[in-house]
C-alpha cells in the first residue's frame, strides 16, 4: 500500500512536472510571439518610413483578411488608407484627391459643370440644404426654383443638411438626363423633374445702385474671371458712375492669378500686389505690371466667408490704394494650394506657399479687417443677391460716397 502511495506521489510529481514544463513552454512561445511582433514593429519605427509603412499595412490586412466576417473592398480600403496618411499632415487644405475629387476640382476652376445651376448651403438651424442662390438663365430658375427652397429629396431619396456633398454629387449627372428634385417651400412639398445641362458659371455680376453708385459682384476666381470683371466694368463706365463698389462677400477664392490681374487694373503699375513665401522661404514678389485702368472711388465689401483670393485682391487695395472696406472679417486663409495629378487621375493637393499683404502682414488665420464692421441680419446670412432693402452691408458701402 505505502509502494502504490509512493508511486501515486511520484506520479503525480511527474505529471505536474510536465504540465508545469508545457506551462513554461506555452507561455514561452505567448511572449516571443508577442515580442517577436513588437521588436518587427518597433525595429521599423527606427527603420524607413515606405518599409514600416508597408509592413504595418500588410499586419493589419492580413488580420482583417483572415478574420473578418463580411466582404472587403480593397480598393476603397486603400483610397481611405492613403487619404489617412495625408491627413495625418494636420493641414485641411493638404488632401489625397481621388478621380472623382480631381473631376470636381477641375469643374470648379474652369467655370463650367453639368448640374442645374443652384448654390447650397447647409442651414445649421434646420439641419438642411438651402438654396442660396440660382444662377441667372440656368435649367433651375427656368424651371422655378428659388432662393429658400429647401432640398428634402433628390431622386426620391432623403437628405438632410449635412449631406450637402452626397447632394451636389446626386444633382449632377450627364448632359440631358433628368435629375428629380424635391423642395419644401412655405411649409408645401413640390416636385421638380429638370433636365441636366451644362451650366456656364458667371463668377461677375454688375449692377447700377441708388446714387449713381456702380456695383461688381465677384463671386469666385475661375479662368476668365479679371476678364470679365473688365467687361463689367467698361460697360458700367458708360454711365459715369462716381464710385465702384466691388462686392467679395462669399467669394472663396480660386485662381491666384485671376485676383492679381484684377488689382493690377487698379494698383499702380509698380506697386506690390503680394509676397509669397515657400518652403525654403525664399519670398517671391509680385507687382502690378501696368497702369491703372480703373481710377475712381472705390469701397470693397468683405464678409467671413470672403477667402484666399479674394483676401490677396483686398490686401493689395487695402495697402497700396487705402479702399475702405466694409462688411465682417474675412476667412482668412493665407496659404496657397499646388495641386499635382498622377497617371490614373488622382492628385494630391499640397499647401506649398504663405502669403502676405504688400505691407507683410499676414493673412493666414488672421484675415483682412474691414474699417466699418456691419453684419447682416440673422435670416439673411449666407444668402446671395439680396434685396437691397434687406442687405445692410450694402447700404452701409453706399453710404461711404456721401
């Protein structure tokens, strides 16, 4: 019986033995797997960028390849990972632009889309997408549309106002299909079947105010833009007007060059219009390269949606011309934006310069100050074209010829 004991003893001492061995290997092998991943990891973070990239990359693919449940979609996951890896930058402007970004990009500077022709907003107090303007003899006003209206559907399907993307993206479309169009107007519900078109942006607009006071709307810097601001302005010039208003509220910017061209019609030839500087800070100066074209009173309207472009225009008149400017501080977005394309049609977007004023003062996150500030009611923010009698900006910028 004491023999049988012991040798229960004994085996019971082995087997604990090996279990306690098995232990000791299993948890080996726990950590050195474990270490194994960290030291590969932690080997690359002090390594090349391309390579830790890549094996982080791989890492997480394989794991999601081999674990999770539903399909994936490789080429929208890899979109995603390199608009990541820029963002990462810290730089809103800075961004990986994909083919359909690219597309949107080049529409938007060259004038031109296929749409119906409104500008949205999203309303933040309703959480829905306003028209805030309908673009003269395009399909929407013939169609009826109106500043106000407010987009519910687009083709039957549901949007609220912080799919104001998904919307714009919904509107357009090819040339002469239809796109159905549901608005909520006055509390009523109305539907709108419009035919796609090409949709010609005018970015200037002019207009003969109380007082014999000439006013140019400038909306964006698109190609043509400093053209078509001095075809307004000629035409305008016909009826003697004793002062120029050039309104640049809402006008986000554009094409850099368009804006010099403009204030090269009014700064003396000579004079600096801007100063840029690159990521080697070597400063680049531009100057007005003629005479003035335009040489009567002129008062600039500004607000805090008037950016980049604009605020290089308003700069210029501001330090060399001493313009009054009325209206709210501007946006101010000081840096400018190179955009380079590669084979299969994407593009990044890379902020490459600062700019300053011709005195070098900064804009970037500061703005260009107005000398009279004067905001505009609450209901009529972001609204364009008002109605004079309810834009007290405007008023205020006539008042200045008096």
């Amino acid at each position: 019986m004491e023999t049988e004991e012991v040798n229960n003893k004994k085996g019971i001492k082995i087997f604990l033995s090996i279990l306690k061995y098995i232990t000791i290997i299993g948890v080996t092998i726990t950590i050195t797997y474990f270490c194994t991943i960290n030291f590969t990891i932690k080997s690359y973070l002090t390594g090349s960028d391309s390579t830790y990239l890549s094996t982080k990359l791989n890492l997480v693919k394989n794991k999601l390849k081999d674990t999770y449940i539903y399909d994936l979609d490789s080429k929208k996951m890899i979109e995603y990972a390199i608009k990541g890896y820029v963002a990462g930058v810290g730089d809103t402007y800075t961004q990986y632009l994909t083919e359909s970004n690219m597309k949107d990009l080049l529409e938007s500077t060259s004038g031109s889309y296929v749409g119906i022709g409104v500008y949205m907003i999203n309303n933040t107090e309703n959480n829905t997408v306003t028209i805030v303007g309908v673009i003269e003899d395009s399909v929407a006003e013939k169609a009826g549309l109106k500043v106000g209206d407010i987009i519910s559907k687009v083709d039957d399907k549901e949007y609220n106002g912080t799919q104001l993307e998904e919307v714009s993206g919904a509107i357009k479309g090819q040339e002469g299909t239809n796109v159905k169009i549901t608005i909520i107007r006055d509390g009523s519900q109305i539907d709108y079947n419009i035919e796609r078109a090409n949709i010609k942006v005018k970015t200037v607009g002019s207009d003969m105010l109380d007082g014999n006071i000439a006013r140019i709307r400038v909306t964006s810097f698109n190609e043509g833009t400093a053209k078509e601001f001095l075809n307004a302005y000629n035409d305008l010039k016909e009826k003697n007007p004793k002062g120029l208003i050039i309104d640049l509220r809402n006008n986000g910017g554009g094409l850099v060059d368009e804006s010099l061209k403009m204030a090269d019609y009014i700064v003396a030839k000579g004079n600096k219009l801007l100063i840029t500087t690159n990521k080697s800070k070597d400063e680049r100066v531009d100057k007005a390269k003629q005479d003035p074209i335009i040489n009567i009173p002129v008062v600039l309207l500004i607000n805090e949606n008037t950016a980049s472009a604009s605020e290089i225009f308003a700069g210029a008149l501001k330090d060399n011309n001493n313009v009054t400017i009325v209206g709210k501080n501007s946006y101010g977005k000081g840096v400018i934006q190179s955009v380079f394309s590669f084979t299969d049609g994407t593009g990044i977007k890379v902020t490459t310069d600062e700019y300053f004023t011709p005195n070098h003062n900064v804009i970037n996150k500061v703005g260009i100050k107005p000398d009279i500030e004067i905001d505009q009611d609450e209901k009529w923010k972001g609204y364009a074209n008002l109605p004079y009698e309810n834009d007290l900006q405007l008023q205020k910028a006539v008042e200045q010829f008096k």
